[in-house]
C-alpha cells in the first residue's frame, strides 16, 4: 500500500511544489480597484501587514503572552502608523 503525500489547499507555490516565500514588499493579495496607483497600492500593503501584525497580536495575547493592555498598546501604534501612512500616501 503506497501513499502519496497530501498537497495543502494553499494556492501559491513555487517550484517543486514548495510554498512560496514572500519578501516584506510584496503584496499578499492583487489590488483590483478602478482606481489604481502606486500609493493605493503601497497603502493596500500597509493594510494587509496591519491585519497580519494585529492577527499574531491577538494570537500572542490569548497564548499568554501578552498581556490585553500591551496588545492593544502595540495594536494602537500599528494603527497610528497606517493612519499616518494613509494621510501620506492617499491625501497628500
């Protein structure tokens, strides 16, 4: 009885069937609006990095270890930069 190895859901892949490793300015997701531009697509990036960041907050919170009041101290920074990040790139 052979087995052959399960292949995980997960779209992206490389050669060999390998997960693709993304660099820190590469976006998760394509940015589809009507209105594209290089600084929609650099906030689109600062979107999705503000969701991954606040996802591992939240994991490292409930894990312990982070306290509620750090995790939500580190989650309002996170937001003070893409706020101010928005007002650079999309309003000024």
């Amino acid at each position: 009885m052979s087995s052959s190895p399960a292949t995980p859901p997960s779209g992206d892949r490389g050669p060999g069937d390998h997960p693709t490793v993304r660099g820190p300015l590469e976006a998760h997701s394509s940015y589809r609006a009507a209105d594209w531009s290089p600084q929609r697509v650099m906030f689109h990036q600062n979107l999705e990095t503000f969701a991954d960041r606040v996802g591992l907050l939240v994991g490292l919170q409930s894990n312990g270890k982070l306290t509620q009041e750090e995790a939500y101290d580190e989650i309002r920074r996170l937001w003070k930069q893409l706020k101010d990040s928005k007002g650079s790139l999309l309003n000024g």
